[in-house]
C-alpha cells in the first residue's frame, strides 16, 4: 500500500473545496478517469483563495515562480501539514505584531508548499521539507527582521513547548536572506542553523 503522503491529489465529493476547475490534460481524450472507490483522478488546480488558517491562504502556501506542468498541487496530506503551519505563522504574524510592527503588517511567503517537479525545479533537496507542505520560506526586510522573527519563533517553541523542526536562517550566493521554517507532524528535531543556499 502506498503511503497516503505520497497519494496524488484527489477529488471527493466530500472535500471539494480545497480544489476546484478540472483542466482536461490536454484536448483528447475528453473524460476522467474514474476509479472504484469513486474517487476522481483528474489533473486539477487548488482553489487558491480558500484560508488555512485566518491570514494564510492555500494560494500563499503554494506559491511559485516555477513554470511546471503539475500546477503545484497538494494532496490533503500535504494541506494538513500546511495547515498545522499556519498555526505557527498566525502566532508569529500576532506576536511580530504586538512587539514590533503597526498592528496588522503582514508575514510573506515566498515559498511554501512544492510539488517534486517544483522542486527540482528550484533546486532544492529531493528531503526537503516543503515537498511535504512542512516548511515555508518567509521573506524578511532585513536581517534585523530576521532576527527579531526567529526570536519570535523561538519564544514560541519555549512557551509552547512545542518542537519545529528547522529554523535556518538561509542566504543565497546573490546576498538574498530569508527564514526557512519548518513543523512537521512528529520527530520534530529543532534544528536551528545559518545555511548558504
Ligand atoms: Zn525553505
């Protein structure tokens, strides 16, 4: 049996909405392949407006410049992951607020979930967080920011007493910085590191 992470995205009746717009691949042949359980296995796009959680929706979350065929779907496995992120984020995004910032600034993502076209693409490490919707890279104005956010995320961890699993302060060979941070289900290892992308 194949593990339900790697299960490709699905279509039931019952959760519709974190998908939507069949695209047929390609013109012919015109239907979808319907298997016993009644679940349809179509090519489909996520419906990028719907909310993970009250600031961060499925869009942001799968945000990318990558141009690949796939459209970069996550199954609902992966949305879970993203889900549980979120969390993290939102707490982030209210304490940021409530220290530093004017009361609703924004935490943007520049990547979040990737699909293995995506990231192969990018890239990035086939063990990579993001492919399971763990991690998301979130864009910082400067270190300093930087800094303060994974202070932030520290202090939640500490008080929480909930794990992460990275908190690596990345920077690539064109000088770019950003905060890679990621939770996953369990076996969180807490791994705080300054990575050279
Ligand atoms: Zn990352």
């Amino acid at each position: 049996m194949r593990s339900a992470a790697l299960h490709p995205p699905c279509i039931t009746k019952q959760e519709p909405s974190f998908y939507n717009n069949f695209r047929r691949v390609g013109v012919y042949p015109r239907r979808r392949v319907i298997l016993k359980n009644n679940v349809i296995m179509a090519q489909v796009e996520i419906n990028k407006n719907i909310h993970l959680s009250e600031h961060f929706t499925l869009g942001e979350m799968c945000i990318t410049s990558a141009k690949t065929q796939d459209g970069n779907v996550p199954s609902h496995v992966h949305i879970e992951n993203l889900k549980r992120l979120c969390g993290w984020l939102e707490m982030l995004r209210s304490e940021w607020n409530k220290r530093y910032g004017e009361g609703n600034d924004p935490i943007i993502i520049n990547s979040g979930y990737r699909s293995p076209q995506v990231n192969k693409a990018v890239s990035g490490v086939a063990t990579s967080n993001h492919v399971t919707g763990c991690a998301a890279d979130i864009k910082v104005a400067g270190v300093e920011q930087l800094i303060r956010y994974a202070t932030i995320l520290l202090d939640i961890s500490d008080e929480s007493q909930e794990d992460f699993d990275e908190l690596l302060i990345e920077k690539n060979r064109y000088g770019a910085i950003w905060l890679h941070f990621a939770v996953r289900p369990k076996d969180n290892r807490r791994k705080v590191a300054f990575i050279v992308a």
